[in-house]
C-alpha cells in the first residue's frame, strides 16, 4: 500500500484509521503496523481482564494471535466514526479454527476501538467479545 500521508505531506486522521482496518481485515499486518505510531499505547478489556501494550511490533502482535492462523477469516461487519475528536471503529469476524485451543467450529468475535491519531495511532483502546462459539445458524436463543 502506498503511503499517501508521505506523497501529500499531511496527515489524514480517517486514512489512518481506514488504513489500519484495511490491514486488520485482510489480516495484512504490515499495512496495520504501519498505521501505528512509533509509541503507541494499545489498552485492552479482553474477557480475562484488561492488558496493555506498547510499540507497533508488541500491538500488532496482539492482532496476529488473535487472527492470522484461522483458516477461514470472514468479515461480517466494520464500522468507522468519530466521537468527540476520536474515531471509533469496529469489527465482527467470523473465523475457525479460533485460536488458544479453544475450538475448531466457528466462532465469532466483535471488538470496539476507539483511536487517538497524529502522525499515525497514537493510543488505541478496545473491548472484545471474545471468541464465542457460533450457535447454529436459525437456532432460537
């Protein structure tokens, strides 16, 4: 992907944005890395508890744990806003097997950020589902 924010000399918040949720999407986690800040600050609630990260490389990890060894990766939704000078994103994926162990049927995950930019992702705070066996498809809940 080429880097716009370097050809124009300006750094467009959205594009950032757009640029890291490309790269999440299509689990291209140098695009993602790349919508990072050298110092960004990465906060998570996860259902074990809240966890921190620092730096593109230990961000984008997370990313890679979570996603890059399900062999079938869909996208089910995205949405992308801004709140009050932050842009809020999120994603529901659909993906098996899931990682950690935890099953080989599908199983769906959505997750919330909300993103802090300057010359790329500043801070990045996100709550996840996580990854929750899908029910059969018309089942009554």
């Amino acid at each position: 992907m080429t880097d716009t924010r370097a050809l124009s000399g300006e750094v467009d918040a959205r594009s950032i944005v757009r640029e890291f949720l490309e790269g999440l999407t299509t689990r291209d986690y140098a695009t993602l890395t790349g919508a990072l800040d050298a110092s960004v600050r990465f906060r998570a609630l996860l259902p074990r508890g809240p966890s921190e990260w620092h730096g593109p490389s230990d961000a984008a990890q997370v990313f890679r744990d979570w996603y890059e060894h399900a062999e079938n990766f869909e996208v089910v939704e995205t949405t992308v806003r801004e709140v009050g000078g932050r842009h809020q994103m999120t994603w529901r994926f659909r993906l098996r097997p899931a990682p950690f162990d935890i099953g080989d049927g599908w199983h769906v995950i959505e997750q919330h950020a909300f993103a802090d930019v300057t010359d790329g992702i500043d801070s990045l705070d996100l709550v996840c589902s996580g990854f929750r066996a899908e029910q059969a498809r018309g089942a009554v809940r």
